[in-house]
C-alpha cells in the first residue's frame, strides 16, 4: 500500500521539469548525536515540493529541524541506539536512502546510484536496513549494509510490495504485497535472509510493531464511490485479535502509525479535521481513546517514527 502522496509527487515532479556513502562511527562529528529524550521523527512539508526531516516531543514540544531538503526527504526511521536516522530523498529523480546524524550532521548515501529506494527499516542492531526499491507496480523488498555493502533483494515476486518493518527481535520483516489480490494489499512476513513470505490474512499496509514484538498496528483502507477512507487497526503479532483503533469519517486517511516506548500510545499521520489536504500527526491510546493532535504542520506533517529508550 503506497501513500497517496506518490500521486501529488508525481505531479510535482512534471512540473518541476517544465519549470525549469555510508555513515561513519557512532559518534556524531560535532556534538553529540543521541536526543536527550524519546522524540518522534517525522517529514514536514513546508510546500508541496519540499519536505524535510523532523523531530518533536511526545508533548508538541522541542520542534526541531534535522535536514535540509533539496526536494524531499520522506519516511525517516531512529536506529536502534538512537543517534542516527534513515530516511529516503529525491531531488527530482529517484529516491536513495540516507542515514544521517541525529544532530543533523553527517547525511550520507546508502543505496546505490540509479536504484530507487524508499521506506528505510533497520534490524534490531543497526547493521542493516530494509527497504523498497523499484516503483510500482513492481517493486521489491531489499536489504543493504548501513554501509551500503551487502545488498540483498528478498522479494522476487513482480507485483508491489511495500512498506516493510524489521521485528524487534530481528527475525522477519513485515511488509505489505500484492501477491494474493490484484490491487489489494496485504501483510506479509519474510525472514531476513529470504525465502518463503507469509500471510497474516490481514488487508492493509504500513504495518509497525509493537517495542516487545507482540503487537501490530498497520493502516488499512476503505474505498468507496467517490473517496477512500483509512483508519488505524492493531492485531497480535501472529495476526489474531484484530480490531480498530480509529473510526474516521468518509474520506479521513489515518495512517503510518508508530507505537510509543511502553506500548501504550500510537502516533500516526491523519488530515482528521483538516480544511485542507494536509496531515497533522496524531496520538491515540492503543485502547482507542484520547485521540489528539500532536502537531500545526505549515503544509502537511507526515510519517512519524517515536524513538525508542
């Protein structure tokens, strides 16, 4: 399941064409590179064509810039020891995955040149990350070295699969395909090394897990005659228990949720309330209730990753 902002990308890059390496030791050069607490990383949209990675508090506070978008920097993830990000950008051709510094220093390349990569995962020891390369409809899931050393394509079965998320005890990855449905997305489980996926029988995509690996949450879509409307559920890891967690009106897209360090909060990306297209993030309780607005986005706020301890 792609986000339907690949639609406004796509536009934006027309009109942009009429209109005119790994990273290093953990230590961030200049300052240190580990936030003081737990923040949630997000991509802020300031227009429509530029986009750049943030952070903020679990309070609304302590905004904080941490790259400078030459075009767009999209999906930002926390590794695993909290001192650096990965995120994907496009300056108007591919995207590439990047890792940088939490400081904002240090943006180094990690997929090779020519290869378009998105939506960055790492493993458990932040040796590795996962994601999608290639464009739809027949993208696939890969892993590379933090390096960029190593790449290894997991997927090899033509369609879409997208949106992947490494277990936090490092033996599957997530992800959502289009293998059994033509044009319908559901969530899929592969080992690291490849092989064989697996179907957990739930519709949907942009699946996260829980910080202790027994829970999910993913979004899942409902189209209807004139819109599409997408809402936030939650299952046990092996798929069971499904339930909703948000209830939003026709034509509210709630999604790209990330759990909270004690497992009790998800953060996600909604235009709930908004008069225009834009996201905000949002926070709910994993029981459904007290569900607020996190952030004012200039133009949207969007795929928020919350730093784990």
């Amino acid at each position: 399941m792609r986000s339907r902002r690949h639609i406004l990308l796509a536009l934006a890059l027309v009109a942009a064409v009429l209109g005119g390496a790994s990273a290093g030791a953990d230590a961030a050069p200049g300052g240190p590179a580990v936030t003081a607490a737990p923040a949630i990383a997000f991509s802020r949209g300031e227009t429509s064509d530029r986009y750049s990675i943030w952070t903020v508090q679990q309070n609304g506070k302590g905004l904080r810039r941490i790259t400078r978008s030459c075009m767009w920097d999209w999906w930002p993830a926390w590794s695993p020891q909290r001192n650096r990000l990965a995120f994907a950008r496009t300056c108007g051709g591919n995207f590439a995955i990047y890792v940088v510094y939490a400081n904002g220093l240090g943006p180094r390349r990690v997929t090779p040149r020519g290869m378009n990569a998105e939506w960055p995962t790492w493993s458990p020891d932040g040796k590795r990350l996962a994601f999608i390369g290639g464009s739809d409809p027949r993208s696939e899931l890969y892993v590379v070295g933090v390096g960029g050393n190593g790449l290894r394509r997991l997927t090899h079965d033509r369609v879409d699969d997208g949106t992947p998320a490494w277990s936090p005890d490092g033996s599957k990855i997530l992800f959502s395909s289009a293998r059994l449905a033509a044009g319908r997305h559901v969530l899929m489980v592969i080992s690291p090394r490849g092989g064989r996926a697996r179907s957990l029988g739930l519709g949907g995509g942009e699946p996260a897990w829980s910080p202790d690996g027994r829970m999910i949450a993913w979004a899942k879509a409902v189209r209807g005659a004139k819109s599409e409307t997408d809402n936030i559920w939650i299952a046990r890891a092996d798929g069971r228990g499904a339930r909703q967690l948000t209830h939003e009106r026709v034509g509210v897209a709630s999604h790209h949720p990330s759990w909270s360090a004690d497992g009790r909060s998800i953060v996600f990306m909604s235009n709930r309330g908004a008069l225009i297209l834009g996201s905000a993030l949002h926070v709910a309780r994993v029981d459904g209730g007290g569900i607020h607005r996190l952030t004012r986005p200039l133009y949207e706020d969007a795929d928020p990753d919350w730093q784990l301890p």
